[in-house]
C-alpha cells in the first residue's frame, strides 16, 4: 500500500485517512500532521460529518462547539498514565531490543573484566609490590583516618576453589546467552564465544 | 489495515501524552455517538450532556484500553452504560432494547444504527442531510458510485476497485474528489452552525 500512495497530495491522504486506507507510515506522518495543522483538522471533523450524514447520525443532534466543549472538560482531567501497552501493538525495534543490549552489555562487560583479570593473574596471588603498598586511606567523620579496604575477586583462593569460581563464571555467562541473540545484535559479540575463551595460555 | 488502526494510532499517541489525539477520536465518533445515546435518551438536550460525560470517561479509562477490542465498540459500550445510568439516576425507565456493543463489533460503520432508525426519525432529516444527498446525486456517476460504495456499503478500496474495475489508486481519488464535493457543499452549513466542531 505505500507504494500507491507515494503520489497522494496531503488532502487526498487525509480522506484515504479517514476510510483507514493508508499504510502505518503515511498513516503516522498525516496524524502527525492532523495533530499539527489546524485547518487539517477542520477538515478532518467535516468529512466525518458529512459522513455521519451519510449513516444516517443526524450530526445535528449536537451543538455547535461540542467537541470545544469535551476538549475543556478533558482539560480539566488528570493526564492519562499508560497503565498498558495496546495488545497487538509492536514495540519499535530499538525498544524491543533495549533491554537484551543492557543485559547483553552487561554480560560483555563481566565477561571483559573477567578476561583481563585472568590475564592479569586474578586467580594467583596478590602480587607483592601491591601488598607492600600502603592502602589508601579516607578521612570519617570523626576525623580518623580510616583505611580503605581494596582487593581482587579470587584473592586468597586455592586452586580449586579457582576453578570452582572459573566454572560458575561460566555456566552464568551460558546461561546468559540468550541476552545476546546475534540475530538481533549484530553488534554484540554472543557472550557464549567470551565464555569459551581459554585463559591458559 | 483499517479505521481500527487508526483509532489505534491515536489511542497510542493519546497513552503516550498527546492529548489533542483524544480530540480528534471525539470530533470522528461525535455524531455516532450521539445518535446512539438519543436511542436511549429521547429528549435531546440531555444527549448532548450524556454524550460529554461519556467522553469524560472515556478519557478516564483510555490509559487501560490496551486494543483487545475495536476502539469504537469500546466506546460504544461506555457511551450505553452512560445513557443508561442516566436513566436510571432520572428515575426514568431503561429501554429494554438497544444496541448491544458486541454487534456494534461486526459493523465498521454505523449500518446498525442506520437500520435501527425510526421512520419518524429517517423523515426528520436535517438539511445537512437534505445537502449531501443533493450533492451526491448530482456528482459524475464514478464519483457517487465511488462514495456510495464506500459510505453507504462499506467496501474497502480494494473491493471498490474490483467492482469499478480500476486501478486502486484511481478509486480513492474519485473518493476524495466526491468528499470535496460533500465539504464544499456542506462547509457554509457547518460555518454558519459550527457543527463541523473543528474549527
């Protein structure tokens, strides 16, 4: 349908409007407008009053200014808060896959920590130069000087327990693997070829 | 794709804050609207009044319509019980018939209303109405069967277009032509009385 109507002037697009005859984009784009352009909607109101002629509605059953009237009463009413979306109303791409980039991100970011940890010998022993090092210290409230207790995950652990640690890591980034459907990120790295990377040189 | 998606559209704009969408469903649905509530209540300075507060409510409960049912059949059921609850709180009697919501579902047009009719009422036809038959009759033959099948018939664009035998594109041009027609006929009736209501 979008094709027929590339040729449509603006008011022949508000009467196909009007019969529900337009496709989703030139419908938005002239409700857009409607919403706009004041003499769009003058005419808009006419052709379905002319119409409610045609059904028989008796338009003259109404007052002059009857819509004026409920717009004021509606004014004077609490803003409507969405308590849904429509049923049948398809979110735009970018809201849909929204929530699985944050999780998605945030998996990549885990996981990217993880690798430089490794790398960087999480799961060995502190390296001395940073023990030897004076923790950093914050002032209370009361004036003392009160150290700050900083570390590495994994610091102290035995080599099983590592690997109780690396495993888990893993089977949560599996697990998570949902978060990062390449069908529908192509951008995100699916977080199951992070989870397989070995960390053994 | 149809009117409901329409309606749709602006109910989606309205739950996303755009109040002036509400206005343009009130300016669409007026007229039905209040030919349905004068089924209920006959003394027709009270439709008026019957007819705002069910818009009232409506605007209430828009934020919960979530599209399971057309928009119209919606309102249709909200403007009822409006009418009806009017009567009731009048101590007057609630017709034992009228028009059920569910039916009205089945029509995209106000067919249902239009058969309803009274023959008091169907006589009583105003001069807005006498104008637009005028007008009708005297259009080019493809323009008023273009319309009448469209208005009168409810046929979509593509089902007028087998039955006209042309391109759809050349159908919903003769519509637009023979609406103009109608807006330019009726729109010094609709100045002089306001009753167009956009403007």
């Amino acid at each position: 349908m979008a094709s027929k109507t590339e040729s449509m002037t603006g008011d022949e697009a508000l009467s196909a409007l009007v019969d529900g005859e337009l496709g989703a984009l030139t419908r938005n784009r002239i409700v857009g407008r409607l919403l706009e352009d004041p003499e769009l909607r003058a005419r808009w109101a006419r052709y379905h009053a002319g119409r409610a002629s045609l059904e028989g509605a008796e338009p003259g059953l109404l007052g002059p200014g009857f819509s004026e009237r409920v717009a004021a009463a509606v004014s004077a009413e609490p803003p409507v808060r969405a308590s849904g979306r429509l049923a049948g109303v398809r979110r735009p791409l970018w809201r849909r896959g929204g929530a699985a980039i944050a999780a998605a991100a945030l998996v990549a970011v885990v996981t990217a920590g993880g690798v430089v940890a490794l790398r960087g010998g999480i799961f060995e022993s502190p390296a001395s130069g940073v023990a030897a090092t004076a923790p950093d210290t914050v002032v209370a409230a009361g004036g003392d000087a009160v150290p700050i207790v900083s570390g590495t995950y994994g610091d102290g652990l035995g080599p099983a327990e590592q690997e109780r640690v690396r495993q888990r890591l893993t089977v949560y980034l599996n697990s998570h693997n949902r978060f990062a459907d390449a069908d529908e990120m192509p951008n995100v790295m699916p977080s199951s070829r992070l989870a397989g990377f070995n960390a053994d040189p | 794709m149809s009117e409901s998606a329409v309606d749709l559209e602006l109910v989606r704009r309205i739950q996303r804050g755009e109040r002036a969408a509400f206005d343009l469903l009130v300016q669409k649905y007026q007229h039905r609207i209040a030919h349905l509530i004068a089924r209920y209540v006959q003394d027709k300075s009270e439709v008026e009044d019957v007819a705002q507060e069910a818009f009232i409510k409506a605007w209430r409960g828009v934020a919960s319509f979530r599209g399971e049912s057309a928009f119209y059949t919606w309102l249709y059921r909200i403007a009822i019980n409006t009418a009806k609850n009017h009567l009731v709180s009048a101590g007057r009697r609630v017709p034992d018939q009228g028009v059920d919501a569910t039916d009205a579902e089945q029509y995209e047009d106000a067919a249902l209303l239009r058969d309803a009719d009274t023959p008091e009422r169907t006589l009583m036809t105003t001069e807005l109405e006498q104008t637009v038959y005028r007008t009708i009759e005297s259009m080019p033959s493809e323009l008023r069967e273009a319309v009448t099948l469209r208005e009168m018939e409810g046929l979509s664009y593509d089902e007028i277009a087998a039955v006209m035998d042309c391109p759809i594109g050349t159908v919903r041009s003769r519509i637009f032509r023979a609406r103009e027609a109608i807006d330019s006929a009726i729109r010094p009736l609709l100045d002089e009385t306001g009753k167009s209501d956009g403007e």
